[in-house]
C-alpha cells in the first residue's frame, strides 16, 4: 500500500470484529516493521505488553474506563516507554553501543562522548520522561501505521488508570504508559464516520524565516 494511501486510510476505530483475529505472524510484522522507526542515539526505549487473552482483556478494560473496543478487538498493546533506556549499562544502551562499534560509526575511546551526551540530553526527571515517551510515541504511530498497510484497522488510547494498570500488569516503575494501542479489523456492521478535520498547511505553520 502507497503511503498516502496508508495515511488517508488509517483511522482510529471504534468498533472492532471479534470474529477477526489478528495471527501471532501478522502481529510480529506490524512490530517488526514498527521497530524501524528511529528513537534519539538508536536507543529505542519502547516495549509492548501484548493482550490477547478475554480474562486479561477483561483485566485491562476494568482499568480503562471500560471500553468495549478492548474486549472487542483481537490484540490490545500496553505501550511502555523506558525512562531507563538511556543509560550506560541499560541492556539497549549496550547492544546500541556494540552496534555501532561493530559497523564503525564510533571508536571504543569515544564511550564517555556517548555516556555524556545521552546523559546531558536526558538524564533525570522531566528529561528522562520526555526522552522516553517522545521516542515511544514514534513506535506507536508506527505501529497503527504498519497494521493499516497488513489490512488491519486500530486505535490508541488515553482512557485509563495507569497507575492501575501498572499495578494490573506488574510494570516496573522505569516504565510509562504513553497508550494503549487496540489492534484488529473495523466492524462492518457499524457505519464507519467521515473522517474528522484536519489542520492545513497554512493552519500548521505559525512562522516561515
């Protein structure tokens, strides 16, 4: 699918089937494809709590206002945002920097640039959080982009407690919950709405120098 036809056609949908399921394969592309979006230094501070089963959706859903579209749809995501992810000796933060010894970007006597660098940038409090939900966010958008190319329709969610659903879900305290993320097929038995407004160009930019 061309990618304006993947933009004009993703919608965040209310009504999913749940007669449709969506396979272990077809979710594995959406997040492997969902992985290649870019995150400040490569680290990638995003992880996924992944909800298919009815007693966990149940659980999720007590903690979300309720919202039916989470029983309904197939796989609902619990997007975690690592405010950890940008330190020296996180897990990440070590394969990034192998990685990028191994294909020669950096030399082994530049470590404390690096260590420094994402320190400085984001190192604690309002840093670390804004470092790992600005960067998880991208994830997400992908990710509802990806579903609509393999044919699949999806919404991202506010509605919850997230302290409750830390709680729900054991979720270690490095970890915040930017969205939840429901993943399936549009339930045709329900009309579909127009889609809503959206800014123009001239209503985007405030400023040209």
């Amino acid at each position: 699918m061309k990618f304006e036809k993947v933009m004009t056609e993703r919608r965040a949908v209310n009504f999913f089937d749940p007669q449709k399921p969506v396979s272990d394969e077809e979710l594995k592309k959406i997040v492997e494809t969902a992985a290649l979006s870019p995150s400040g230094f490569n680290l990638q501070p995003w992880r996924l709590i992944v909800v298919k089963a009815p007693v966990d959706k149940e659980r999720l859903k007590a903690v979300a206002w309720k919202q039916p579209k989470i029983t309904d749809a197939p796989v609902v995501l619990i997007l975690l945002a690592d405010k950890d992810g940008w330190k020296s000796g996180h897990p990440t933060f070590e394969k990034v920097w192998q990685n990028m010894l191994d294909l020669g970007y950096i030399k082994p006597e530049q470590r404390q640039v690096i260590e420094g660098g994402t320190k400085k940038i984001y190192g604690g409090g309002e840093k670390s959080l804004a470092f790992a939900v600005k960067n998880a966010a991208f994830f997400g958008m992908a990710l509802m982009l990806a579903a609509k190319d393999a044919g699949m329709d999806s919404h991202p969610m506010d509605g919850f407690d997230h302290e409750s659903v830390r709680q729900a879900f054991n979720i270690p305290d490095n970890y915040f919950v930017p969205m939840l993320i429901a993943i399936g097929h549009f339930n045709e038995q329900y009309k579909l709405m127009p889609p809503k407004w959206r800014k123009s160009y001239e209503d985007i930019v405030l400023a040209t120098y």
